[in-house]
C-alpha cells in the first residue's frame, strides 16, 4: 500500500520561495544545498516537503513512498500511465522515480529497497 510520503515545490528564486512559504504558511526551512531543501511542519505534524530549483518537472508533484517501485510503474503502465525517466538511486538503500498517471499528472515515487 502506498503512502503519502513528501510534496515537491519547484521554484525559480530558492530563498524568495522558502520565505514565502514561512510567512504564509509557517513552514520552518532546512537547506540541503545551495538549490534545495525541505520545508518543514513546524509543530511536527503534516507532510513536509522538498523545495528544489525549477528542472524537468515545472509544477508540484506528491511522492508516494512504495514497497517497490517496479510493481507500482508496472501497474500504472498497466493502467494507462508511463515511466518518467529513470529510475534514481538515493544513498545505498532507497530509490525514486516519476510516473505519468493516466491523466497526465505527474507523481513520484519511492522505495526503500538494497542495492544489490
């Protein structure tokens, strides 16, 4: 089962966007690097988010966290959706991926799963 695991905001201006999203929405900010970071619930509760520099997918995507990542694609291919790109590797453990539902929206996914 699927969980709702991060929003991602693209932007053109990262410290415009971080203080936007602070003054209206109270988000605290953790810079990762100079063209991202996480937006984060300040009380701890919600879902925090990826601010990152504007690149190939230009809107606000949801990414849900899987069990793995090649059955979900298999099924969205399956159902009328496509792969987006590559699969990613993050760290040793954990990999992401974008996919194309059938209406043209883009979500991300992600695994937790060993290299191997």
């Amino acid at each position: 089962m699927a969980k709702m695991e991060l929003f991602e905001i693209p932007a053109d201006d990262i410290q415009r966007a971080q203080a936007f999203y602070r003054s209206v929405l109270g988000f605290e900010y953790e810079p990762w690097a100079d063209d991202m970071g996480m937006l984060r619930q300040p009380d701890g509760h919600g879902v925090d988010g990826d601010l990152h520099q504007r690149g190939e997918v230009p809107h606000p995507t949801i990414v849900f966290t899987v069990d793995r990542i090649e059955d979900v694609v298999a099924a969205a291919v399956a159902a009328g959706g496509e792969q987006v790109g590559e699969i990613q590797q993050l760290g040793e453990d954990s990999r992401w991926v974008y996919l194309r539902d059938s209406e043209g929206n883009v979500i991300g996914l992600f695994d937790e799963v060993a290299v191997g």
